[in-house]
C-alpha cells in the first residue's frame, strides 16, 4: 500500500502516522512492520521516530494485523491437577502465555485447554479466554482454575468480585527483609514514564487501581528473602509492582528491576501460585497446594 503525506496529516511520528491511516493496525503493529524493514520512505527502510514529510511517499507491505482467536494445540504443556464436572484446577508452567491477544503469535495456554477441553469454548465471556476468571503472567508458573461450566464461571466470576477467592505465591525477591510480615495498600496504574509498565504511585493518578498485597517472610538466604505472597485484588503485575516499589523486586524480574541489583539469569520469574482457594458450585472450600518448580527449588538450593 502506497500513501502520499499530504498537508492536513500529523507529520509528529512515522509509526503515528501509519497508526492513524490504517484502520485495521494498532501503532504498535506498525512499529513492528517499520522495525522488520516493511515499510519504506521514499524508497528507503524507515525508523519509527522518523517525522514524514510533506510529498514523502511511504509504503508498508502489511496494512492488516490478524486478529487474535484460539486454535486448539494440543503441544501446549499444563498439568490437570483436579477434574471435577463443573471446574478444572491446572498448574501452567512458566513460559506459556495464558491467552490470545494483539501481538502474540505463540500457542497460548487457551489453544492447550480447549484442545483437551473443547467444549471450554462455550465457557465465559470472551472467546479468547474459554473458562478463564483469571489469569497468570507468562513467566509465571502455578495454580489456576478454570471453570467448565457458565454456571461455575460465574460462581467464580462472583468470588472473585467478592474477593473470596485465596491466592498464594511464594516469591525469592532480592534483599533482606528485615520485618517478619508486611502489607503493601499502593494504588497501581500505568506508568508515567515508560508505557508498557505499571507503576506503584504513593500519591493516587487518574486511572490508578487500589491495590493490596500481604507478605510473609518464609526464609533469608545470603542477598534474598523468600516470601509467602497473598494478593487480595487482581491487579495486573500486582506483586511484581509492588514489591520492586519497596525496594525488593523479584528475582528474574528485568521488567521491575533497579540498578542495584545483580540479576541471575533462571530464565524465568521467581514467582510461583502455591495456593488456591474457592468454593465450587455446591459451596463447598476447595484448597489446592503446589510445590516450587524443580528449576526454582535447585535455584534455592544453590545459594
């Protein structure tokens, strides 16, 4: 597709510029495209920052981003840990995201439950997340559950709103900690500075979320601490943000990080769900228990 730089265009940004001419592409599927060499200024490959021109003819090889949507693929790895008629307990490894979206073009969590579970298809309220009430981060590992049945979803659904629901992580954060527990009531919104991170803000923005995270010391090892975590709201990155905003962020972490600290390369995030809690359709409390990943217990054990 070819597009002229006419008078009444924004000339701020390139990738702006693209994102306002194509009515099926978000800016960062653009930048995308200038980054693979895809799109042409005048002939030559562009950069996003560049500022188009009056004249400047530019041309971009893909003008459609395909949607997202869930393709059944039984290779995606999880763990049935209980399979009851109306509910399932998984534990999803790290590494595995959790489901489809913009921008993501790896099998997904979703696209392994439904090709064991087809029929979680008709479960919940959003096709790209069948029977899903919540959610891990991709280098997260541990305990979800996923309802079966709409029933058992919205029973879920509801808990969660009611904050009923008990989710437990443990967590090796860099540091000592000195204080045996803790509990951080930060509001959590997106970062001023750098977009695709949230950010813990002592002073509540517009659009900040509250948030609460509940911690206990398990044990202190040489530069760390390991934490028992409770969250009691779902915020997104909820314990990663609020641990690094009090000085201590995840080990394996790069996204909240600090200078201060010297990273370890696992792989993957040392944050693990340990423990769910719920009430299943008949009200009666299910727990369920998980112990660390082997690669997380060997990483203990080497300090």
């Amino acid at each position: 597709m070819k597009l002229v730089v006419e008078t009444t265009d924004s000339t701020d940004r390139l990738d702006k510029f693209l994102a306002a001419k194509l009515a099926n592409a978000t800016r960062s599927f653009v930048a995308r495209q200038i980054k693979q060499g895809s799109v042409l200024v005048n002939g030559s490959p562009a950069i996003s920052h560049y500022k188009p021109k009056i004249g400047d003819v530019i041309e971009i090889a893909k003008v459609e981003q395909q949607m997202p949507s869930v393709k059944p693929d039984s290779s995606v790895a999880f763990t049935v840990v209980d399979e009851q008629p109306d509910f399932l307990v998984i534990e999803k490894p790290a590494g595995v995201v959790v489901h489809p979206a913009l921008g993501i073009s790896e099998p997904t969590l979703a696209d392994g439950l439904v090709a064991k579970y087809p029929e979680l298809t008709k479960v919940g309220e959003d096709k790209l997340k069948p029977g899903m009430v919540h959610r891990l981060d991709r280098d997260v590992s541990g305990l979800m559950v996923i309802a079966h049945t709409q029933a058992m979803f919205e029973t879920l659904k509801q808990q969660f709103q009611n904050r009923e629901i008990e989710k437990e992580y443990t967590a090796l954060v860099h540091g000592i900690i000195d204080e045996e527990r803790g509990v951080i009531d930060t509001p959590i919104g997106r970062s001023q500075s750098k977009g695709r991170r949230m950010a813990a803000h002592t002073q509540e923005l517009e659009g900040d979320r509250s948030a609460s995270t509940e911690y206990r010391v398990l044990g202190r090892l040489k530069n760390y601490t390991l934490l028992e975590v409770k969250i009691h709201t779902g915020r997104s990155h909820q314990i990663r943000v609020h641990l690094h905003s009090i000085g201590h962020p995840v080990v394996g972490d790069t996204l909240y990080t600090n200078k201060r600290v010297k990273h370890r390369d696992l792989g993957r995030i040392f944050l693990h769900a340990s423990r769910l809690a719920f009430d299943d359709a008949a009200g009666e409390r299910r727990t369920y228990e998980s112990e660390l990943p082997k690669e997380l217990k060997d990483f203990v054990s080497s300090l």
